[in-house]
C-alpha cells in the first residue's frame, strides 16, 4: 500500500519522506488556507520530495475546472489534479484521461460514486472515511464495500484511503486491500511507535552497559 501525507506544510513532506517511507502528498484547498503561502510554490517544493503531489481544482464548472487542470498539470509531471465528486467533476475526468492528465477524485462518500469517477477515467478516488464515521457510520465499511467492487472488475483506478484520524485507519485499510493511504502528520508520527519496542530497546540498551563492564 503506498502512503501519502496529507498536508501543505513543506517541512512536515521533508521530514517524513526522510524516512523513505513516503510515496506522495495530498493537499485540499482547507490544508492550504491553514498553511499559507504561495501555492504553486509549496506544491513545486513537495514535488521535489515526492511522486505524487496532489493539488486541488478550486472551480465548479466544467469549463473552469478543466481551465485549472491544464495549468496546474503544467506546472510539473508529478502533480496529480484533484477534482471533485459531482457531474461538472465527471466531465473534468473524462476530459483530463483524454489528455493523458492525472487525476484524484475527492469527496467521494459512496460506492456508486466510486464506480463514477472510476468509468468517467480518474486514476484515483478517494473515499472520506473519517468524515462518515463523523456522521456516526462505518467509514471502512465504504472502503470494504468498494475493494469488493473493485475485485469484479479490472479498473485500474487506485483507492485512496482518505480523511484517516488514527494508526488504526490505516493498518485496516492496509487489511482491505486499498491501493493508497493517506495520512495526516499527527497520525504518520505515531506509525513508528509501540511501548514494547521502547522498552524491549531499554532492555537492550541496559543489558549491553552490563556486557561492556565485564
Ligand atoms: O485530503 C482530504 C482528507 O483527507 C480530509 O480529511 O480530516 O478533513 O476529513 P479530514
């Protein structure tokens, strides 16, 4: 499962692809607001560190959207353009397959909306699980329901496991069989850790100091 961090923050990007662990980078347009700055530049800066960098349309027309996608695929070959779950966003999929522009689905909430995105020719969908477990549903059961559908198939589009709030999302979404995780910075840091590995590391640590004193 490849594993993307969700974020605008650059130095959040370097630390954790650091680790050689990280595969990409998806920002929304509420990730920016929090950042700041320039955006062309953050999302040029994270292509550096990364494959993929996801960078979101901010028009709801097809007209514009397509507007948005042409430039910001431009801006360099590792950006993905992320376009929302609606009708306008459909025909912006089909138009960026057509010419050969990636593309992340976002908001996607259903499975019929996942087979949507996935026919109109997005390489990516991303299904929101935290936010139906907001709204007191099972958000992995979405993520359980599609990789079911997925297995009927042969879409070749990707299930990006979106809107993670804890280590647990992410090690069952591994468990599903989805193609990509992506992860919030607070979440990825706690992906390294377990007690009993500081404690046994302790023990060694302790031991050893024994070993050299003989
Ligand atoms: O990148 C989109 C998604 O991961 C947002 O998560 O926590 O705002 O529901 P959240």
């Amino acid at each position: 499962m490849k594993l993307f961090l969700d974020t605008a923050n650059t130095a959040q990007v370097a630390e954790i692809a650091a680790w050689g662990v990280l595969d990409g980078v998806t920002t929304n347009p509420s990730l920016v607001a929090k950042e700041g700055g320039d955006f062309k530049k953050t999302v040029l800066t994270m292509c550096k560190l990364v494959p993929n960098v996801s960078a979101q349309v901010t028009a709801t027309t097809f007209e514009e959207m397509k507007k948005q996608a042409v430039e910001m695929s431009g801006w360099h070959k590792r950006v993905v353009v992320k376009v929302p779950m609606t009708v306008e966003g459909l025909k912006t999929l089909h138009y960026c397959r057509g010419k050969g522009i990636r593309t992340n689905t976002t908001l996607v909430f259903s499975v019929n909306q996942a087979i949507l995105a996935a026919k109109a020719g997005a390489n990516i969908i991303s299904p929101f699980i935290g936010r139906l477990d907001d709204i007191g549903q099972d958000g992995m059961e979405l993520i359980a329901e599609i990789m079911q559908a997925w297995s009927h198939y042969d879409f070749q589009t990707e299930v990006l496991v979106a809107s993670t709030r804890h280590p647990r999302h992410i090690a069952d979404a591994a468990m599903l069989g989805a193609h990509i995780c992506t992860v919030p910075y607070d979440v990825f840091k706690k992906l390294p850790l377990h007690s009993l590995t500081d404690i046994g590391l302790q023990k060694f640590l302790k031991d050893w100091e024994s070993v050299k004193k003989k």
